[in-house]
C-alpha cells in the first residue's frame, strides 16, 4: 500500500486516524508526528469511547479539525472491540484511516533490549514469545490498513516525510523561529539552539545621547545599523538560518532558537535581533518571534 492510495475522507467535516501496530514499531513517533501535523491525539483510548469522542469533535464547530487515536494491545478485547469500532465510525460517515506500523522480529528484539522493558504480552515466557503472539493478535488489524509502514530500516526523518505525506494534506510545515536578544553579562541563553555575538559592533552605551535608550529607539537603531559590517554581518546570518532552517525542516525539527548577544543586553543586540525578525518574516514558511530577555534589567 502506498501513500498515494489512502483516501482522505470528506463530507463528515472532520479527518479521523487510528494508529496501531506492533510494540515498539514507532506508534509513539508517528504520534507526535500527527500532533505537528496538527491533529488532535489521544493515546490508548479505550475502544468503545472512540466513536463518542469522535462526535464530540464534530461538534466542536472547527475547533477540532483532526483527530487521531493511538491503539496498542494494553486495551483489553483490543482487536474484537477495534474492528467494530471502526465499522461504527464508517456507518457515521468518518471513513478512518488506519495506520499499521510494524518491524522485523530483530529488530523489535534489539529496541526492547535497548530500553530495557519487557514486552506487554510477554508474560513469564521471552520475549520473542510476546511479540509473535501480538504479530498474531494484530494480524486482522494489518490486513485491513489503509497503510502499512515496516520501520525495521526506516530512519525517524524518513517515517515523519512518509506521515506528512499522507496525514498532512494542505499543511504547511512551518519554522518557528525565536530571536532572543540578551547581555552577556547576565549568562547565556539555557535554550539557544544558535548564539550570535554583536560585540563586534561599537556600543552605543558610550554615546551619552543614546546611553539611556535601547535597540527599539529609532536612534539607536539607525546608529547600530549604520555601522561597519552591520549589514553585510545581517546579510550573511540570514543565509545561514535559512540554511539551517532547512535542514531543520528535513529532520523534522520545527523549532529554532537564535539567541543574540551584546554586553548588556540593551543596545545591539536588541536592534539586530529586530532588525534579523523583520527580514526573516517575509519568508515563506516562517514565523517569527522577538524576546529581549534583559531590556529593562541596566
């Protein structure tokens, strides 16, 4: 089964997924991929409140758009009780999709050993007793996926673009870029994913007229600017992070954090950092946020 024959279901005004499949065969990565998609997801939902909770969200006048429920074999009955389930949202007119994923006995072997955790259906027996009973418990389940996804060799970034390509219909993956300026007088940043150092530029600090406002002031902001390398420096990062917004993206990271820094956090960093949000927001497939985490603290 490919992506490109799981239909999205139309006319009940909400999409529904159920994600199943075999312990340790990424269920819980293809849910938070779903919920960076922008589905609503919900984790080991006992079968028979799936419908209701469903039709909740059909009310919910578009708050809910998405929703998706990880299944795993913790839910007693669990394969009786999906089948009928799925059966039940088909006569209201949801039409779910479901998601199997699965992996070689091998290699779940490996990943249980890796975490050291015990399989749910292991009981007193091994462990490759419990995964052949779930493979056979699940066996009806895999039969009637819309798409089957072996992970055995299938890296995280290439299962998150398989989903995207089939859940994220008319989504547009965004970066989310936050710039923080801040002094270094005060520490770094604890979550910058990149740190910036305008200390290269004068300091504004040392011009009495200026001394008293901040990054934010026209004047300061035009001195800041207007000075050497200024430009071409602002120039040349925003190449860079739209570089590594990319690769970001490809990895599946939808998140960046960009601290800038100066002395103390009041003249170039802040006017950079506006400066860099301002060009960066006319991208396509960014948005931006500005936080200048010491103006006001000198």
């Amino acid at each position: 089964m490919t992506t490109d024959d799981v239909a999205t279901p139309t006319g009940s005004g909400i999409e529904v997924a159920l994600v199943s499949g075999l312990s340790g065969a990424g269920r819980s990565t293809a849910a938070k991929v779903l919920e960076d998609l922008g589905w609503f997801v919900v984790d080991n939902l006992p079968p028979e409140l799936i419908a209701t909770m469903v039709d909740l969200g059909a009310r919910a006048r578009g708050e809910v758009a998405r929703i998706a429920v990880v299944m795993d074999v913790r839910s007693r009955a669990f394969s009786a009780d999906l089948g009928a389930v799925i059966k039940d949202l088909d006569a209201r007119g949801y039409r779910p999709r479901l998601l199997f994923l699965e992996a070689s006995d091998a290699v779940l072997v490996r990943r249980f050993e890796q975490v050291r955790r015990s399989h749910p259906l292991q009981g007193d027996g091994r462990l490759v007793d419990g995964i052949a009973a779930e493979r056979e418990l699940l066996r009806p389940l895999r039969e009637s996926a819309d798409l089957v996804v072996d992970t055995s060799t299938v890296s995280v970034p290439t299962l998150r673009a398989t989903l995207e390509r089939t859940f994220g219909a008319e989504f547009e993956q965004l970066t989310r870029v936050t710039l923080v300026s801040f002094g270094y007088k005060y520490g770094l940043p604890m979550d910058s994913d990149l740190v910036v150092d305008v200390r290269f530029l004068p300091n504004p600090f040392w011009i009495p007229e200026l001394r008293e406002h901040t990054g934010r002031d026209v004047d300061v902001r035009d001195y800041v600017l207007s000075q050497e390398g200024a430009m071409e420096f602002i120039d040349r990062y925003l190449e860079l992070l739209r570089l590594v917004g990319a690769g970001y993206r490809r990895e599946g990271k939808s998140y960046l954090t960009v601290s800038v820094g100066c002395t103390g956090g009041k003249h170039r960093s802040v006017a950079i950092s506006e400066e860099i949000a301002r060009r960066l927001a006319g991208d396509q497939g960014v948005t931006v946020n500005v936080a200048h985490r010491d103006l006001g603290r000198e």
